[in-house]
C-alpha cells in the first residue's frame, strides 16, 4: 500500500545539501552508533552543530519514540539541513520499529531532507526505502552527510592552482598581442619614413 501511495518513489527524493551546518540526529544517545556517527561527522567535517534526540530503537515502544521525535522536529522553530535516523546492527525482529508504518509516513511528511542507516549493509527497512538517501551503517551515514576537509581543501587548492594558471595564460596572451602590434606599429612607420624620403 505504501509503494502504492508513492513513498517509495525516487522521483520524489531530494539531495542533502553538501555543506550542512546544523542536523538533528535521532538516535538511542547511549548507543554506539551514535557515537561513531559523530565522531566521523567530527573527524571529517568539525563545527557541524548537531541537535540529538534520543528514541528507542527497538521494542514495542520504539516506534512511537521515533515518531514523537519526528513531529517535534516537524514543529521545531530551527532551520535544519537534515534530519538523521539510524542504529547499529541488530536481528530482524530487533530492527521492526523501522517498518512501522508510522515510522514510514512520518520520515516521509519531514519537511527536510532525510537520511536514514539501519543496521549493517545486509540490512534492509522500509525507513531506508522511504528516506531521502539510504546509508548502509551509521558510519556511512557520516561520509554520506559531510565532506573529507582534506579532500575538499586538495579540490580547493586544485581551483585556486587552475585559477592562477588561466590568469597567467591570459597575461601571455596579451603580451604576445602586445608585441605584435608594437611591430606592426614599427613596420608601418619604417615605410611611412621611406614614402616621405622618396
């Protein structure tokens, strides 16, 4: 029924942005999950400033939790880039809160791009499916967030390098131009100056 109704639909899917500045992640806070997922945000990226709110990730309870954290979100007065769900591993039976139909529909009514990493790559849920961009561990979910520094100050480096490089070729350009009609200038007063001898 949900496919039906177009959660799923890749259409529908935005793109993260690639430099956020502030996200909230819904996560257990006590779990290790969390924790790796901010210290690769911290590793990769420092400064991201990330608002927290801890759910259940597993049990009867866990889908309200989820849920409840989502509409506050929702109804947040906070300008967020994204909104980050995830957990670590865990059995089939441990991962149903994010099947949930009301997990499912309220990722999908999130008025800002979401990303979602469950369990281990194996692992597959229909809050994955729903999000905006699938991370395949909580881990990935951080690559998938924000940029390498260092790759992004190579690439940086690499513009300023291709900036510099075409201004001096332009330079060159305009010197050659230069020299050639100084000669050119010379060529016509060497034969003005013999038109008026003759």
């Amino acid at each position: 029924r949900l496919a039906e109704e177009g959660l799923f639909d890749a259409s529908r899917k935005r793109t993260l942005p690639r430099f956020p500045k502030k996200i909230t992640l819904v996560a257990s806070t006590e779990s290790a999950a969390y924790g790796d997922f901010v210290r690769i945000v911290s590793e990769r990226w420092g400064g991201l400033e990330i608002d927290a709110y801890h759910v259940l990730v597993q049990g009867e309870k866990a889908p309200a939790t989820i849920v409840r954290a989502l509409a506050m979100i929702r109804d947040a007065d906070e300008a967020y880039d994204a909104v980050v769900l995830t957990r670590g591993g865990g059995s089939f039976e441990e991962l149903m809160a994010f099947n949930d139909e009301r997990v499912v529909r309220a990722l999908y009514a999130c008025p800002v791009p979401t990303l979602v990493g469950i369990g281990h790559e194996r692992d597959s849920t229909l809050a994955e499916e729903v999000a905006d961009v699938r991370g395949s561990t909580p881990t990935d979910c951080a690559r998938r967030l924000v940029p390498d520094r260092q790759e992004v100050l190579y690439e940086l480096a690499s513009m300023e390098e291709s900036i510099v490089r075409s201004f001096e070729q332009t330079i060159q350009r305009f010197h050659r131009l230069r020299d050639r009609a100084e000669q050119a200038l010379d060529r016509w007063a060497e034969r003005r100056q013999l038109v008026l001898q003759s």
